[in-house]
C-alpha cells in the first residue's frame, strides 16, 4: 500500500527529482506492477526498474571479496536499495558504500562500437589506435564476425577501466582520507581504518553509457547489411565518415530499423 501512494503521488505531483525505483518481483501484486507502468508512461522516466532477486544474488556474490569476510548476510542482501546511478547496495550503518569512487567507471558502447568498424581506430575524435586491431569491417563476411569484433574490443574498455580504477582505489585509501564519513560507519570506527581504505561489502558497479545506442546500431546493420543485403559495410563506413552528407536516404533507414527491446 505505501509503494501505491508513492507511485500515485509521483504522477500528481509531477517533480523529475527525487528519482524512485521499483523492485520488481514475479511475486508482486499486479495492481502496483500497472501503477509503475502508467508511471513511466507520464514521462517523467521513472521508476526505474530493478530485479529484485537479482539485486539479492548480487549483495550476496560481492560479500564474497569481502576485505575481511564480513560481507553481505542474506539478511542484509535482501534488504538492499539502490545507491549512486541506480546500482543495489547495502544500507545501514555498517558495509554501506562510503563513496562514489568505491565502484566502478564508466565507457561508452556506442565508442566501442565506432572504433569496432575502424580496426580500432578513433578517426573520429583523437585520431589515434585506441582499441585492439580487429579486422577491417568491410571484410567481415556475418553478423558473427561483427559482434566477435565488437566484444573484444569492448572486453579490452572495460579491462582498462577497471585496471585505472584499481589504481585510483589504492591512492584514495592513501591520500583522499574521509575522516567524517569513517565516524559515522560502524566497521570504520570498530576497526580504526578511514572510510577510503575499508571496504567490507565491494560495490562492482560499472556504467556502461550509451548501450542501447550500440545496440540499436547492431540491429540495424544485421538487417541492412547481412541479412537484407541493402547496403554493403563499405557504404556505412563512408556514410560515417561523411556524417551522412550525401547518404540522406540511407541515414532514414538506418534510423527506421527495428530497435532492441521493441519487440520488432
């Protein structure tokens, strides 16, 4: 009943911030799952919606690198809630996240996905190799040989995010203390380590920006390029070079392919 008047009182007051989320189980009460989808379809794009049980799994997969084994409890894990850019963490005062910067990083598929049809190059922006050397795009022969090229080149991003973010972590606990913060947790207190160095229940999360670009971009060359045969590789790598000046009406269909997600 409290999750109803929230929702119904996000659609009449019509503020987009504080944002509010959803957890979503199969279990749930059909009347509150139509009040969060006639929510989202005002227009405010909220609540987000998150998978409860995969929410819980995940607390309890995180407590696993536990500093000093003293992560998640399946109590705890159930109780989570969303912190930063929508990632489920713990709350309370004790193995709470501390700060922004004890997560992840973030990268952009849609980047990824420019330089994939490049052989990593970024002609674009830097001009200069950023990713690995995948293969020419116009020689890929499948939709398979795009998407191989694509996930390494989206495996070797986020190794690197991940590796400068290690980095970042170890001179933060040296240098960037947080003395306030460590006296209102609890572990920080018990055990005398600043709120930067401790890190009881680790928050993996990442922010990968502008997926769904990427995907949507997927998409439309499966259609148009290897299964419908309408245009070649080489004619979307010019097009792209060309930021579609002279390719009008290939640019419309590029743009009216099926989306990801739609159902099409």
């Amino acid at each position: 009943d409290m999750t109803d008047a929230i929702l119904e009182a996000a659609r009449n007051i019509r503020t987009t911030e504080p944002s509010i989320v959803f957890r979503w189980h199969s279990k749930g009460r059909l009347k509150t799952k139509r009040l969060v989808f006639e929510c989202i379809r005002d227009g405010l794009g909220y609540p987000s919606i998150k998978h409860d049980t995969i929410g819980t799994a995940q607390m309890m997969y995180y407590g696993r690198f536990s500093q000093n084994n003293n992560g998640a409890t399946p109590e705890e894990a159930h109780d989570w809630a969303n912190v930063l850019c929508m990632s489920p963490g713990l709350v309370g005062r004790r193995k709470a996240q501390k700060t922004r910067s004890e997560g992840g990083g973030s990268l952009f598929p849609a980047k990824i996905m420019e330089i994939t049809l490049a052989n990593g190059f970024d002609w674009s922006y830097s001009n200069m190799q950023l990713g690995p050397k995948t293969g020419d795009a116009t020689d890929f022969k499948t939709f398979e040989d795009l998407w191989e090229a694509y996930r390494t080149q989206y495996q070797y991003c986020i190794s690197l995010v991940i590796r400068a973010k290690d980095v970042s972590r170890h001179f933060e606990g040296k240098f960037l203390q947080m003395p306030f913060v460590a006296s209102i947790d609890d572990g920080c207190m018990e055990l005398g380590r600043d709120a930067m160095e401790l890190s009881e229940q680790p928050n993996g999360w990442h922010n990968p920006i502008t997926t769904v670009v990427a995907a949507n971009s997927m998409v439309a060359m499966k259609k148009l390029i290897f299964d419908e045969k309408k245009y070649t590789m080489q004619q979307l790598v010019d097009a792209l070079h060309s930021n579609w000046e002279g390719f009008e009406e290939m640019q419309r269909d590029f743009l009216n392919a099926p989306k990801w997600g739609n159902d099409d």
